[in-house]
C-alpha cells in the first residue's frame, strides 16, 4: 500500500538566501472502485482507509446503507498485466439479496480530488433518496412521527471550538499542509473520529465508510465538521448518512443550502472564531431567544 507522505527534493529560497533540503509532500494516487467486480469509479486519493473510502462511497450513491449489506471488500490481485497488486484496485462485493445498481455512463464517474461529482450527467443523478430522513425537518416523510423525535441541539459556542479541534487532530496536515480533514464531533464538542485526504470529498467518505463497517449507520447524534468549503456533495453524504449537522470553515455553495433546506439538514458556514453563518435547518443551533432578530 502507498504511503500517506513522500520526500521530495526542493530549492527552498527565503529572503534572498537560496538551499536545498527535502519537503514532505502528501502522497496523491488513484483509487479504482469497482462493484461485484466491474469498474465503478476512480478517485485520486491519499493512501489509507482505502475499505472505508470505498464503502463510504457507496453510502453516498445510495447502494449500501447498514453493515449487514457489504460481503467484502477485497484489493484485486493481478490488477496490472504482470499481476502485481497496486493497492490501487478495490473490489466491493454486496451481500445475498442487495441489488447491484446497473452501472451506466451516469454512474461511471471519474472523480478528482477538487471534484467527486466529475462525470455526473446532471444534478438530478446525485439527488438520490436517503434511507436515513433527518429528525424532525421540514422535510420528514410521510410516516414519520415528528412528535416523537427529540433533534439535537447545539451551541454557538460548542461550534465554534470544533476547528481549533479539528486542526489540533490533523497528524499529517502539520508535516505537509496539504490535506483537507473531516471530523465527527458529539454535540458536546467530543472528537469521535477523524480522517485526512487530498480530496475533501475522500475524507468525508472515509469517516463515513469507517461508520458503516462499524454497525454506526445513522450517524443521527453527530456533527460533521470539514476543513473546507461546503459543496453540495459534501451535504449530500452527510444526508445521505443520517448525519444533521454539516459545518465548514469556508462558504458553502448555493446548491448545498439548498440541499440543506429541503432536507432538514443544519448547515454551517465560514466557522471561524466566534463568527459563523448558519444557512439552514437553525432549529439545532440554541440560539439565545434575542439573537434571531431579523435584519435587512
């Protein structure tokens, strides 16, 4: 398997004084995911958690949604024409009885670390259905008793710790400062897991993925919180894995708060100090009852 970080060699120039030394950069390689053994997709990943980044994935595209589901996931053997093993080749197999999506142009994307939605033929193909409806939303189908669910709450100030928090948990970030993080956090502030990829998109399918083989599956008391900007598939796989909470230290895009609105899902934008912006789902935020005054 690659490693997490590589050597390099650099001219390193600071205030006219010129040198040589090695630069620890992160490592960038690709992963291919296939599905019952047919190509499904390609990510340029950091090496590692390669299974959870996989099964994560899959949470996201709606196939897999509980533990029960997934077989195994396997490295291919012979994924090069001599039959070396890359480490660069998964292979998921789903349990008797899940169906296997048909795999089409649609779904057979090549995903980039800037953009895991590159190949999609439109909006409409990621606006898939959750299996985990969000806790007392606007959104909550027909047949869920909104009376009987207690949502969770959280604190401005609880918030507005979690960065600090994340970047103090970024082990390989302090030796390359490339990588983005994504970190589940209690609504107490705890740091229940956390995972860096060169993809921000990778990070947040890691620590799903990690949840899904772990029996977690709906992550419905947690706060998802990214090193980055909120895209709207970042919102999406936290919808799409029951979690109510998305905040981000940068903007989120105009389609992730809508994703969030119609969805239920709390999201929280340009987290930095005590100044944050929540653009959606502000029934989880406690709020003192004078801070909500509406201006122009």
């Amino acid at each position: 398997m690659g490693r997490v970080t590589e050597r390099r060699r650099v001219i390193r120039i600071r205030d006219g004084a010129v040198s040589t030394r090695p630069d620890t950069l992160v490592a960038e390689e690709p992963l291919e995911i296939r599905l019952g053994g047919k190509p499904l997709a390609i990510t340029m990943r950091t090496p590692g958690d390669d299974f959870a980044l996989a099964a994560g994935f899959l949470v996201s595209e709606g196939v897999l949604a509980s533990a029960d589901e997934l077989a195994n996931i396997v490295y291919c053997a012979g994924a090069t024409a001599d039959g070396e093993n890359t480490y660069n080749v998964v292979d998921v197999r789903l349990a008797d009885g899940v169906p296997v999506p048909e795999i089409t142009l649609e779904r057979n994307v090549y995903t980039t670390s800037s953009c895991g939605l590159c190949g999609k033929a439109s909006l409409d193909a990621v606006r898939t259905t959750t299996r985990w409806p969000l806790d007392s939303s606007p959104a909550t189908p027909v047949g869920i008793d909104p009376i009987r669910i207690d949502p969770i709450r959280i604190g401005p100030a609880t918030l507005a710790a979690l960065p600090d928090r994340l970047r103090a948990a970024q082990r390989v970030f302090e030796r390359t400062g490339g990588l983005h993080a994504a970190a589940l956090f209690t609504t107490d502030g705890e740091l229940l897991d956390i995972r860096e990829d060169v993809g921000r998109h990778n990070a947040v399918d890691k620590i799903v993925g990690r949840a899904l083989q772990q029996g977690r599956l709906p992550l419905s008391s947690s706060v998802l919180m990214v090193s980055g900007r909120a895209s709207f598939e970042l919102a999406q796989k936290a919808v799409m894995a029951g979690i109510p909470v998305l905040a981000a230290v940068s903007a989120p895009s105009s389609l992730a708060v809508d994703l969030a609105a119609e969805t239920g899902l709390t999201l929280v934008g340009f987290l930095r100090g005590s100044s944050m912006n929540v653009y959606a789902g502000e029934h989880r935020i406690a709020l003192p009852a004078e801070a909500a005054t509406p201006t122009d």
